[in-house]
C-alpha cells in the first residue's frame, strides 16, 4: 500500500525552489536524484495499462526510476539481490560487525567522499582480514560481505561500515576452524588497527595532493594544521561493534534484506508535511526504551539538504565482498568449505520455481489476473478507455 507522505512528494513540492536557491552548489549527482524521485511512477517515465482477464477493471501502472537512492524502488532491488545472495550462504553462525568513524574524519569525509568511503571500506576490510588470521586469534582467512551507510537515523552525516561475517575460516593448511559460539574476533584489537591504518593512509592521501577542504576546513589544506587536526583522533578509542551471532540463515537474510539498499530515510518514517516542513521518525541512539523513539520536524530546504548529502559518487559501490566471498574466489572458496562441512554444494543457478510469481497485484475488485493491454512512453497519458466493454486481450509488452 503506498505509504501517506513519500519522499518524493516532498521533492515534487519543495524541489524547485531548492534547486533555484542552490544552483550551482549542486553536483550532477545530486540533481539526477532529485529529477529520478520526482519522476519515479508517473507519466514522466511512462507505463502501461493493465486490465482483469475477468472483470474488466482497468488500472494505470507507471514506471519506476529504479535509483538506488529512490525509496520507493529499493524493495525490488533488494529482493532480486537476496535471491541472489541466498546461494552463498554457510551452514555456520554468521556475526555482525560494525566500523564507525570519528566525527572529525567524518567531516573530511563530507567534502571527499568517493575517496574516504573507498579508504574506509579498504581498512576495515583489511583489519579483519589481518587480526583474523592471526594464529593468537582465529588464524583463519575468512569471508566478509561489507555494506556502507552514510547516514545517522536523523539523517546527520555519519559514515560508518556494516559487516556480515561467518562464524569461522579456512586455515593455511585447508581446513576448516569455527569461531566460538559468541565471541568472532576482540574488538578492541580491531579498533587499534583500524585506526592505524585508517590513520596512514588518510595522511598519504593528504601528501599526495588528493584531498580537497572548503569553507571552515579549508585550513586544513596545510599539512601541519592537518596534522595538529588529526592528533585528538590519534588518542580516541574508535568505536568497532561486534553482535552476537544470527540463528540461522533465515536471520541473515532478514538483516541483509534491512540493511543492504536502504537509503537515508524509508516513506514509512513520515509523518507530515505542510509544504514547509517535514516531520519524521528517528531513533536516539543515546536512549534506550520508549526513549530511544523520537520525532523530528524539519523545515523542508534542510529535509532535502540532509538526503542529498547521503548521494553516493557516480559509479560508487556500496556493497563489496572480502576473502572468501571476494568475486574471482567466491565460487571456488564456497565450494571448499561446503565440502569441508559436509554440507550440499550449491547450484550454479537458483532452480526455477514451477509457477513464476505474477509480479502485477492481482484485481482489487474480483481478485482476478491483470494482464497488460497497452503500453505508453514517457511524458504520454494512455488513451481513454473503450466505451464498449470489449474482451481482454492479452499482450506480450515488457511491464519495465
């Protein structure tokens, strides 16, 4: 059912004045997001009509943007994606990870984001590989699927990495060793070493010329005052968070399907909108209990600032594999460790269901099949209706 206030309606109704008030200050990005949300389900983009085999009853059906930042589309991507993910799965315990960072790199980040969100995913990618293989610790190379998020729940910039990581490895000699039921690696230790990394490689970053600083970080251009900016986070603990392990896949598979394409804030969060301002759903964090649910309200121009600073770099992936999940090896290493295991091999392809799904909603007056009559392009409006009722005749038209 589509929710009450959408992003979109927001975008439709204050996006004009936004983009007038702020040309020239928006990147290339950021106005493709806003034009693809506005249009997303409407004529814009065009769409077909479809029609009940039984009844008759006739109903628009527009197409989406399909934008990895459109609220509204991410809950078919996502769906395809698990599908696809679902083969890949362990028969072990799986752990949640979490790496976050500070909020003075996060404001170097701000301003450089395709290249502190890389560094970011690479060290903390790099710190679990290297402590898990340590032989004082798991001694094992394991396997890691990594998912960035940018955003806090009040949409506040907070770029941090979500880990989903099996309970074990493969160990140099090709076997197999779990990790203890509740405990993967020491997050303590992972913490120093993500700093350390993270830390080194900024400051290369920084030497090579490669960063860029405006308005009040613009100092931060000289190498001292860099330096001097950066030696507070050198004594602060860096916060990495460990859960305890799923039960069973099926848990997995829930928690990717939440985290893995959200995007800053879901249509089920709003709650009003006056044309001015914007009120939503948010948790604090700090709380617990019925504390920890909040309400926020938002004049509209800074609701849409909060979402466009969460739109990734052009070509930007958001979900990367490590180790044993990495691409060239995936394949290879799942089928090791499900024979170490004893568990099945998997197909190459997910077997074919017997009846595939309709992917239309069914009549919402009999309940009967909708089939496609007609399809329009966009900026078109599908013609009227036949005075006459006349039988339905299905079409082979793509519903894209």
């Amino acid at each position: 059912m589509r929710a009450t206030i959408e992003v979109a309606d927001i975008f439709r109704a204050a996006g004009p004045a936004y983009r007038a008030a702020h040309a020239g200050h928006l990147s290339l990005e950021q106005l493709k997001v806003m034009s693809a949300i506005e249009t997303c389900r409407t004529a814009a983009l065009g769409g077909h009509v479809e029609a009940c085999s039984d009844c008759g009853h006739q109903r628009i059906a527009y197409n989406s943007c399909r934008n990895r930042h459109c609220p509204r589309c991410q809950g078919a991507a996502a769906r395809a994606w698990l599908e696809a993910q679902e083969a890949n799965l362990l028969p072990v315990g799986y752990f949640h990870v979490v790496f976050t960072l500070p909020a003075e790199i996060a404001d170097i980040a701000f301003h450089n984001k395709a290249l502190v969100y890389d560094l970011l995913f690479k060290a903390a990618s790099e710190t679990m590989l290297t402590i898990a293989a340590d032989p004082k610790h798991l001694g094992a190379r394991i396997g890691i699927t990594a998912v960035l998020h940018t955003w806090g729940s009040a949409m506040t910039h907070h770029p941090h990495i979500h880990m989903i990581v099996p309970g074990g490895g493969i160990t140099p000699d090709g076997g197999w060793i779990s990790s203890r039921p509740a405990f993967l690696l020491p997050v303590r230790v992972l913490g120093v070493l993500f700093r350390r990394l993270f830390l080194t490689r900024l400051l290369e970053l920084h030497g090579a010329g490669k960063l860029a600083f405006f308005g009040r970080m613009a100092g931060l251009s000289d190498r001292q005052t860099f330096v001097r900016h950066l030696a507070p986070v050198r004594r602060k603990r860096w916060v990495v968070y460990a859960k305890a392990p799923f039960a069973g896949p099926e848990a997995v598979l829930a928690y990717l399907s939440r985290y893995t394409h959200r995007v800053a804030i879901s249509n089920s969060r709003l709650i009003a909108f006056d044309s001015n301002e914007v009120t939503f759903r948010y948790k604090n964090y700090r709380c617990s209990g019925a504390e920890r649910q909040r309400v926020m309200t938002l004049a509209a121009n800074e609701f849409i600032r909060r979402f466009l600073i969460h739109v990734l770099p052009r070509g930007f992936h958001r979900i990367r594999h490590y180790g044993l999940l990495a691409g060239s090896a995936r394949k290879d290493c799942l089928a090791q460790v499900r024979d170490i295991l004893g568990g099945a091999p998997a197909s190459d392809e997910p077997p074919a269901p017997e009846t595939a799904p309709d992917p239309r909603p069914p009549c919402p007056c009999c309940g009967g099949t909708m089939v496609i009559i007609e399809t329009f392009a966009a900026w078109c409006q599908p013609r009227a209706p036949p005075t006459a009722r006349q039988p339905v005749r299905e079409t082979l038209h793509d519903p894209a």
